[in-house]
C-alpha cells in the first residue's frame, strides 16, 4: 500500500513532468543532425529528436508497466 502511495503520488507526476520537458526538447532538436555512436564508433547521422523520442517511448513505457501492477 505504501508502495502504490508513491508511485502515484510522487513517481508518476516526477515521469509526467519529465516526459513533457523530453517532449520540449524533442520539438527544439527537429532538424538537427548528430553523429550516432555504435560501440563506441562513428555510426550513421540521426536527427536528434529520433534519439530523445526513443527516451519519452522508454519512459512512458515505465509509466504504463508502473500503472500496471
């Protein structure tokens, strides 16, 4: 009980509002182009905002297995 009392009262809002500034971010870095790394080498360019949209998919992923169980 105490568990579920943290996760909804203080995680879920903590991933919400971190979600939305990746969400910001994301909107910043259309357009932009970075080298991508791939073990440690030089890769293929990628836009920036594919690499913060792969965080704000990973985190709403957690919010949705938290809400879950």
């Amino acid at each position: 009980i105490c568990a579920y009392f943290e996760i909804t009262k203080r995680v879920i809002p903590a991933l919400d509002s971190l979600i939305a500034s990746f969400e910001k971010l994301q909107e910043k870095g259309k357009g932009l182009q970075k080298v991508g790394r791939t073990h440690l080498q030089d890769a293929t360019f990628i836009m920036v905002d594919q690499e913060i949209s792969a965080f704000v998919d990973g985190l709403k992923t957690a919010k949705t297995m938290l809400l879950q169980n």
